[in-house]
C-alpha cells in the first residue's frame, strides 16, 4: 500500500438485519490530511465511519464483509484482526453529540482513559498529559480554573473540544469526526473547524458532514456516497468546482436526489 495512505477500505459491505447499508465501498484514505464523507441523510456515511474502528460491531444484527487497513505505528494491520479496544484507541472517535461523563470533573475526564490505559501514570504525569491535550485542543485557557468543576457545567462547544481532547489523550493515530458540529453555533463550529485542520498536522482526519460548505473550508479530499455506494472521491477542489458524476454535482448543487438509482 502507498506511503501516503492512512487507512485501506476494501470491498466493504455493511448488512444490518439483512438490509444492505453499505455496498462494496473501496477507498484509500489520505495520511496527515482532512478527508470529508458527503452524502445525503442515509447514504452510509456514519456506518462507513464506524466501521472503521468496529465501533458497527456494537449495533445489534449487524454483518460486515470485506477488509480496512489501518496504518498503527507506520504499519498496515488488518482492523478486524487488531484487538478493538486498542484499535479504538489508535482510531479515535468524536460523536456528533458531546458525550463526556458529565458527572466527572473536566480533570478526570482527561486522566481516565491514560491512567486505564498505562499511557501515563501518576498524578504529575497525568495532569501534565491533560493540560498538554486540552491545549492541543484550545480548551486548556478556557478551563484552567475550574478543572475540579464537573463537565456538565461546560458548554456545548466547550464539551465537544473536550472531547476531542480526552481522545487525543489516548494517543490515537487517526480521528473519526461524525458530524461534530451538529447543534452548534457558529463561533464554537468554527472553532472546531480550525482544530480539525490544525490537527492534520499530527493525525489523519477522516470527517462526516453534512455541510458541503464545511467540507469545502475544513477538507483535502472529499468522498460522496450515495445509496450506500461510493460516487465519486477526490482532491475538494475537483469534486467542488468540477465534479465528474452528475450525482455529485446534483448533490452539491443542492438538487434533489431522491429516487435516483445508482
């Protein structure tokens, strides 16, 4: 596989109580940049995005064929081989709602999963991991004072880059977005825009929206599934400014899909 590959999805095929979700998807995600999942309500984008770390594992009757690699430590192993509580730490995951243990402080919230983990240990250690993440997701001035306060106490947009933050904690290599935005407004969605694209530096990006002009400031590569099939998969400018499916383009155009085969 290529040197510039973050994540391998083959022949992917996605069953839950026998219907059909995703159908025989097959792309090669890029290392170190912000690929976007576009598609319309139902399209398979959550599914696609989960299946990635297992995480589809957890829903009742489901059935999943094909292969996903998953680059770890500079090398390729096969996702559903990997132990899944360490791939899912290496692959981490932030939920379209925030989802913190509210009852937790912002502290605990940030040292749990490390102390679990044996990522760090000690007080010291564990306090300097979680200033160096909540900073890394431009939380830590916002929370410095009150990191004894419970997390429910935070807002929506506070919550959400915690939560990014007690996911890079873990030290993953690749981050799942899933509509993280959804609900917020528009000061916090930019916020976490901007974290999204500075996190590229450091991680591989893979981000559902349902937001075209989201995937157009926040993305490098865009993919467009539809019907649970992959449509169409490039550099954002190609697929914006010159799509080379005409569903891609009804999609971006904002036209009505509904009822179109593919």
């Amino acid at each position: 596989m290529l040197d510039n590959v973050a994540v391998s999805v083959k022949d992917l095929h996605v069953s839950i109580d026998k219907k059909e979700i995703l159908k025989g998807i097959s792309i090669d995600f890029p290392r170190h940049a912000v690929t976007a999942i576009i598609g319309p309500s139902g399209s398979g984008k959550t599914m696609l995005l989960r299946s990635i770390n297992r995480l589809i594992e957890l829903l009742p009757n489901v059935k999943v064929s094909g292969k996903i690699w998953v680059r770890i430590e500079n090398k390729f192993h096969e996702a559903y081989v990997l132990d899944p509580h360490y791939l899912r730490r290496k692959v981490g995951y932030v939920f379209q709602k925030p989802n913190p243990f509210p009852h937790l402080s912002i502290l605990k919230n940030m040292t749990i999963g490390p102390m679990l983990n044996g990522i760090a240990k000690g007080k010291e250690s564990l306090e300097r991991l979680a200033e160096e993440k909540l900073r890394e997701a431009g939380l830590w001035d916002e929370v410095k004072e009150r990191l004894n306060d419970a997390a429910w106490r935070l807002s929506g947009g506070q919550q959400q880059r915690l939560c990014i933050a007690r996911a890079l904690a873990l030290e993953p290599e690749i981050i799942l977005f899933d509509e993280p935005t959804t609900g917020l407004d528009l000061y916090n969605t930019k916020r976490i825009e901007e974290l999204m694209v500075r996190l590229k530096e450091k991680y591989t990006i893979i981000a559902v929206t349902h937001s075209v002009d989201q995937a157009g400031r926040i993305a490098d590569f865009i993919a467009f599934i539809y019907n649970g099939k992959l449509i169409e998969f490039g550099s954002t400018a190609s697929v914006l400014k010159s799509p080379t499916n005409e569903l891609t383009e009804l999609f971006i155009t904002g036209k009505v899909l509904d009822g179109v085969k593919v």
